[in-house]
C-alpha cells in the first residue's frame, strides 16, 4: 500500500468540475487581481464565519504580518507566541521590528502553555500570537482573561484551525482579530499561496485592507506605505469553489482521527492526541508521540506510509532565535516533543483500510523493530 502524507489530487478529482469551471471564469474575464471573484470569496467567507470583516491577503504570514503592524506593533515592544509552531508564527513579529518572546507548549495539548504566560509578560508585551495548532484551539478563555487584564491584543493564529471550535465558537473570533492561511495543504486549500484576516473591528479592517494594497483603499490614493500583498482572483475562485464542501471535509477529518484512536488504541509506545474538553479539534494534522520516532517513521516509509514532523526543531532551539539569548533548557516540552512527535497521513478522503494498514504497522514496529 501507498499512502501519502496529504493527498490534494483526489480532493481535486472529486470536485474537477466546480475547479475547472471556477478557473475558467477567471481566466475569461482576466480578472486576475482583485475584482468580483475576491470581493465574492471574503464574502462567503465571512458569512461562513459570521464575522463583519475578511481581508484577503497573499498568505497566512502576510496576515499575522499586517495584523501587527496594523496595531501599530514595532519596535521596542514584545510579543508572545508559543515554542512550537510554524516560523511564520514567530518570524512575523521580528519583521514588525518588535522581540518575539516565546513560551513552552502544554505538555497534553501542545498548544502554549496558558500557566507559564504570565510569566513571560513584561511592561513592553503588547500582543499574543496565540496559535491553534494542529487544529485544536489553545486554552483561549484562560488567555483572553489574562490579556484583557494585562492590555495585550490577542490576535489567533488559526493557519491550522480553520473550524475548529471552543464552546461553540470558531477559531479567530474572540481575538481582535484571527489570522487564516489557505496554503495548499491546509484544511481549506488554495492552489497556490492565499491568505486572510477576519475582524470585527472596523478600524481595524480597513488599516489592514489599506496596508495589504500599497496603502490604498482607492487607486492612487496612497494614505500610508504599505505592501502588496493580494489575494489574487484565480485563487479567490478556486477558494469559492470549495466551500460548499469545507464542513464535511472537516467532519471527515474528525471521523479519521476517532478511527486512527480505535484502531492505534493499546499501542504503549505512543501517545495519541487528547482532546480539549468542549472543543471541537479539526485534525489539520493528526500528532502522535512515539517512542523511537525517528526508527518508526523509516519503516513506515519502507512500507509505503509517508509522515512528517510538525516541527523538527521548536521555534527558539532554530539557529534564526539563538540571538534571543535561551537554551532548550528553557522550553523542556517543546524541546522533549520535538523529537517525539510524529503527523500521520490526515486528510478526509483518507480510507478506514489506510487507517488500519497504518495502525498494523505501527504494531508491526513495535513488536518486531
Ligand atoms: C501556524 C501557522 N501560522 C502561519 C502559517 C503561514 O501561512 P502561509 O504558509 O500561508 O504563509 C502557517 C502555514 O504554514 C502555519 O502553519
């Protein structure tokens, strides 16, 4: 058997139609950049989330990016993320000129550790990237008190989370704003590079709007410097096209993961993923731990299982962060997880007999690797 990692072809194949059709519209009218099919995705998007304000942008790094800035983050602030996520997460803040300061992950969850978060708040913090990963949300009522009380803007970082949900509400709702990426691969994929904010502050959504178009809201009327960072219309339409599909897809997800926990279950030597109590985990990724990670995931490989790791190396262990002056020592779970976490082939068309062959072989592993 061959089972890779994420399979974008067969979701292709089960809507060709709708994707061949969207792709011609957009290339019959040229309406390449900007226009209807943009305007027609931030739209239904919104509608989707019940949100007032979708910004599209080029990427979920431009997102956080203008987010920041919008906020007027720069220098000499801080702002906090969590020790394990993708470098976007991080990197974003450095490019507003402000310090990242990170925090160790929950030991169950994975997501920031909302105990150690007071402890990283000094008089210069003025933001939280707080990072859903995996598609399970992080302990957001406990972080939103913590931010109201202290003046930090929260702002969601849900590249990984898109309908992921804690008591009934969705991902990027509660912050100032939640911050979306439609990278190929994520749970709502474009074919290319894609991007969005979602806000329900006004002023806010029109800074960002502004910033993401050269600092205009209307051609030519540059009212600040900005960036060019456009949704383009190809991408809009392909977006569109698939949201009519997104929620089943997203219970597909769900639906593996409860077959991967059946079907993995008295395996010793891994951890499953534990799911938040109220909350609505979507599986961007499906995360184990496992002893002898490294071993099991060659003999996946040489059985035809293709896995990843999400991440090998924690944000400030990264060459890029040895400026920051901190040692794993200082982030023990991120740093002890890094080389134990293990992605398995998640996505909703994955099979029940992929899922099967996948846990057999895992057993296979552990009793005769
Ligand atoms: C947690 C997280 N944040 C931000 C991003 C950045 O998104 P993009 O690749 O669209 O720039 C990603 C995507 O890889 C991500 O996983």
């Amino acid at each position: 058997m061959n089972i890779p990692f994420v399979d974008l072809k067969s979701q292709y194949q089960s809507i060709k139609q709708s994707i061949d059709d969207a792709i011609s519209c957009v290339v019959n009218e040229t309406a390449f950049i900007g226009g209807k099919y943009v305007k027609e995705f931030e739209q239904k998007f919104a509608e989707l989330y019940g949100v007032k304000h979708v910004i599209s942008c080029a990427n979920g790094t431009d997102s956080l990016y203008i987010t920041m800035k919008m906020l007027g983050i720069g220098k000499g602030d801080e702002v906090i993320t969590v020790a394990n996520s993708w470098i976007s997460s991080s990197e974003t803040i450095s490019q507003t000129g402000a310090t990242p300061v990170f925090v160790d992950i929950h030991p169950e969850y994975y997501s920031i550790d909302e105990n150690l978060l007071k402890g990283a708040i000094t008089n210069n913090t003025k933001a939280l990237i707080l990072v859903h990963l995996q598609g399970q949300m992080a302990n957001i009522e406990a972080i939103q008190v913590i931010c109201k009380e202290r003046n930090i803007h929260l702002i969601e970082d849900c590249a990984q989370s898109h309908f992921s949900e804690y008591k009934g509400i969705r991902a990027g709702l509660r912050g100032i704003a939640g911050s979306f990426s439609f990278y190929p691969g994520k749970n709502l994929g474009a074919y290319g590079d894609a991007g969005a904010i979602i806000t329900n502050d006004d002023k806010l959504a029109e800074m960002c709007r502004m910033y993401a178009n050269h600092g205009a809201l209307t051609k030519h009327k540059h009212e600040i410097e900005g960036i060019n960072s456009r949704l383009d219309g190809l991408q809009a339409a392909i977006l569109t096209a698939k949201l009519p599909y997104i929620l089943q897809w997203t219970e597909q997800r769900i639906n593996n993961a409860q077959l991967y926990a059946r079907h993995l279950a008295g395996i010793n030597q891994i951890v499953v993923p534990t799911i938040r109590p109220d909350s609505k985990h979507t599986f961007h990724l499906y995360v184990i731990r496992a002893k002898e990670r490294d071993r099991l995931q060659h003999f996946l490989k040489e059985k035809g299982i293709e896995t990843a790791i999400h991440y090998p190396t924690a944000l400030p262990n990264l060459q890029a962060y040895r400026y920051l002056g901190k040692t794993p020592n200082n982030f023990p779970i991120a740093t002890q997880y890094q080389s134990e976490i293990l992605s398995l082939p998640m996505y909703p068309e994955l099979t029940e007999d992929s899922i099967i062959y996948i846990a057999n072989t895992i057993k296979e592993f552990y009793t005769v690797g």
